[in-house]
C-alpha cells in the first residue's frame, strides 16, 4: 500500500448472556442464591471459551488492526486519523451483556492509551445504542 490516510475499525462479535449463565449457573431473581450451587468444571471451561471467543473479537481484533496499521498511518499520511467504532456498552453495561461489555471497554481503553502513545494520529471513537440488524444472531455465547 502507498499509504492510508484513516482507518475504520469497526468489528465487534456479541455475548449475549449473564456470566453465571454462560458457566451453567442461574441465580434467582435477587442474585443470592444459585442454581447449581457452584459452577462444574465444564461450566468454568465454557466460561473460559466464550470469554476467549469475545477477546478475540472485541479486544484483539481492534489491537491487531493498531498494531497493522500505525506504523503505515502515520509514515504515510500527513493527517493521520483512526475511528473506533465501539458501543455505548463499553461505558454503561448493558445488564447481561458482562463479556460484551467488559472486551469492549478494553478496546475503548487501549485506543485511549494509543492515542497517548501516538500523538500525530487523531484517535476518534464513537459508542452507539443498540442498532438495528442481525448482530445479536451470531453470538459467541449461543447454543451450548
């Protein structure tokens, strides 16, 4: 490539159900008592994958593009900019949404302390509502 003057990073997956559920526990409806009453290994496993499922889309994706496309922004471009599209999730969790919100807060903070680090780049994010569309579909915490 010759050069990029902007970059849109603009890729996220969905977690849609609360953490215990997603280990196979299901708390009442105060939050104090659980059934089972304690997560199985297996439950604790899954908790790990999807979680390390949401990372991937929602953390490391965005860092894979920092990481990529920096270097090439700013020796190329006199007026280097970089758009994270993010969610409103990410600074107000969503009730259930405990693995989508916390990967998308960490990519809204690594782009913060980006553009700390890289000063010459224009560093903009922007954190929609809810938008309309498929996107809750092909969440990393469906199915079993």
């Amino acid at each position: 490539w010759q050069g990029v003057d902007t970059l849109i990073v603009a890729a996220g997956v969905s977690a849609l159900q609360p953490l215990m559920a997603v280990a196979g526990v299901e708390a009442d409806a105060s939050g104090t008592s659980f059934t089972p009453s304690q997560a199985s290994l297996e439950g604790i496993q899954r908790a790990v994958d999807v979680s390390s499922a949401a990372t991937r889309g929602n953390y490391t994706g965005p860092l894979v593009a920092a990481v990529t496309f920096i270097p090439l922004l700013t020796t190329s471009s006199s007026s280097p900019s970089i758009l994270l599209v993010s969610s409103l999730g990410a600074v107000i969790p969503p009730p259930t949404r405990t693995l989508y919100a916390s990967t998308k807060a960490a990519s809204l903070l690594l782009y913060q302390a980006l553009s700390i680090e890289h000063p010459a780049i224009a560093f903009t994010s922007v954190l929609p509502s809810t938008v309309e569309g498929d996107f809750r579909a092909s969440a990393v915490d469906s199915g079993p």
